[in-house]
C-alpha cells in the first residue's frame, strides 16, 4: 500500500468514529492543518522530478479533494443529528401544570380616560394634547391668572427654572390657549393628560391627571355647558338622572364660575352615587373669561364659550370602586 493510500485509510478509520463537531475540526487539522499528514506530504515533493511531482501531485489533490468531501459530509451528517436530538428532547410534556402567568390588564386611568373620550366624541368633541411641561404663560397669564395668584406660588407649582418662565403644568387649561391661539373658532375640543402640584397625601399625589373641555363658538350659553356636563355624568356613571348641583365658584379663567357635585350616599361603608344627600365635588367649569379669548386672538364681542376641567383619578376611583389614590401608582397589583 503507497504511502497516500495509508493516510487515506486511516483519514477513513478516524472519521467513521467521530461525533462531535469539536473532533471533526480537530481531524481535519490534523490531515489538512499546517503540519497535517497530507501537507506534509506536499513538502516533500520537492524530492522528485518533473514527471514524478505531475504524478505525485495529481494524487495528492484527489485525497485532499476526497478529504474535504468526507469531511463537509460527515459535518452535515452531525448536524442532522444534532437538530433530530433537540427534536425529540424537546418534546411537549402535555402532562406538566401550567406555570402561572401574570396578566397585563388597562390601567383604570387609561380606561376612564377612554370611557370619557368616547363619551364627548358622541356629541362633536375632539381630542386636543399639550405638553406636560408648559409656559408660565400658557399655564397661568394667558389664562387670566393674576401675577400674585396663590397658585403661582412655589409652593403649589413645580418650577423646572428659577426665572418661574418654565413648569409642569398644573391643571390641563392651557391646551386651552394652545388650542386657540393656532385654530379658528369654533372650538369643541377635550384635553385629557398629566398634571402636577406639589401636593401628596392619601387623597393627593403630586401627578395626577385632569380632563379639559372647552366649546367656544358665537352663541354658546351656560345652558349648554349645564347640558353637556349633565349629559356627560349620566353617561359615564351609567346613571338616569343623577343628582348634581352647579355651586358658584371662582376661576380667573371663567366669568361666571362653578363646581359641579353630584350627589351620594354611604351604606355599608360603601358608597353609592346618585342619590343621597352628601355632595361630592368633580369638577370645575364657567363661561371663558373675555381676556382668555382676547389673550389668544379671538373676538371676545363675536365668540363665547365654556369650558371645564375634571380631575380623571377621582372619577376611576368612584366608578371603579379604588379607595387609595396610591394603588394607581402600584407597578404591578398583588391579586
Ligand atoms: N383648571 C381648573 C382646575 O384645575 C378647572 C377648570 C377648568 C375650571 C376649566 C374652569 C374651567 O381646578
């Protein structure tokens, strides 16, 4: 037997008995790698002559040829394999129990805030958005609020500047201005989103979220704003003639003011909306306030308008039953 054809054999005898990947790389350096048999075999060519290294050569590339195919091969051959084995190991178990899953559900805020969009987008509204951080401007002056303003104060305000130019806005009114300063009249638009005031107890958290609503065109009345927001508490408390009262207020932005309660009572430690005869307070709302509309270039002697403002957490919690404020802020609930 020549030389070659040993090698080949025992290239064959080794590969019959290999597995893994690991030995199939290993037996290729050690036939093909920079000192493998049949490199070594090229080195010594330079022993023969012309004819002889013609001869010699061809021979030896068909072993290496045959090598390389036996190799790549048997690599195929392997990964079958190894895919066939994962297959079968991976078999579903139907019998093992099911692990428990924790389910991802709306927030009641969002929903509310849906339930409510839904409501007012039945009567012609639309939804406007501002940005959390706002002008003093928009947040306050524009809106009639005047320089010495309680609310102005550091206090009650989160000022992102010490000049006061820049805050988190603390109430959603000022999608009011944003509102009209870049449209024309009429406007019937509601603003849900975040708002902030330094405040933070089992009743206040320091975010909170309010609902805007504003309709201004040439012969809105106080009538239609009783009309609206009556309509709206039946239907989102899904309740026929549900007590409330208009109360008289005040708001720098709205000329004349009120708060609008609805009535309730508690039995059982429990609380039933509707009937009753407490009072609950949800929201606020009056007639803008003529410098509102002139202070975003509107004609104050050819449009008028209401507008109102509703805190959402307070509505989630009395739709949904949610006595903690702080359990809207929970990350993740405990039943
Ligand atoms: N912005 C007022 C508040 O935060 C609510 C409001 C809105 C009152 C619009 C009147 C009109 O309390």
């Amino acid at each position: 037997m020549s030389e070659l054809d040993k090698i080949n054999k025992n290239f064959v005898e080794k590969l019959n008995k290999i597995k893994t990947k690991e030995d199939l790389q290993n037996l290729k350096s050690e036939f093909l790698g920079k000192n493998g048999f049949v490199t070594n075999e090229f080195k010594k060519m330079s022993q023969f002559n012309l004819d002889q290294k013609k001869e010699f050569s061809i021979q030896l590339n068909e072993i290496k040829n045959s090598i390389n195919e036996n190799l790549s091969n048997k690599l195929k051959e392997i990964e079958k394999d190894e895919i066939n084995k994962k297959l079968s190991d991976e078999k579903i178990d139907i019998t093992l129990p099911i692990r428990s899953q924790q389910e991802g559900k709306i927030h009641p805020v969002s929903q509310v805030i849906d339930e409510i969009s839904s409501i007012f987008s039945e009567i012609g509204y639309s939804v406007a958005e501002g940005p959390d951080v706002e002008t003093e401007h928009n947040n306050f002056t524009a809106l009639n609020t005047p320089e010495d303003h309680p609310a102005r104060d550091m206090h009650d305000t989160f000022y992102l500047e010490k000049n006061k130019r820049i805050l988190l806005r603390t109430h959603t009114s000022p999608v009011q201005i944003r509102t009209m300063q870049k449209g024309k009249p009429p406007f019937k638009i509601i603003a849900p989103g975040r708002t902030y005031r330094c405040d933070s107890d089992q009743t206040h958290a320091p975010m909170f979220h309010q609902l805007e609503g504003l309709h201004v065109d040439k012969e809105i009345t106080m009538a239609h704003l009783k009309g609206c927001l009556n309509y709206f508490i039946q239907e989102f408390f899904e309740i026929k003639n549900i007590k409330m009262r208009f109360r008289p207020s005040h708001f720098p932005f709205t000329e004349p003011s009120a708060e609008v309660d609805i009535g309730y009572r508690i039995e059982n430690d429990k609380i039933f909306i509707g009937d009753g005869d407490k009072w609950l307070e949800i929201l606020g709302c009056g007639m803008v306030h003529p410098n509102v509309l002139k202070n975003s270039n509107i004609d104050a002697n050819k449009y008028q308008g209401f507008a109102f403002g509703m805190g959402i957490d307070r509505l989630a919690m009395l739709k949904y039953g949610i006595n903690d404020l702080r359990s809207f802020l929970k990350l993740i609930s405990d039943g």
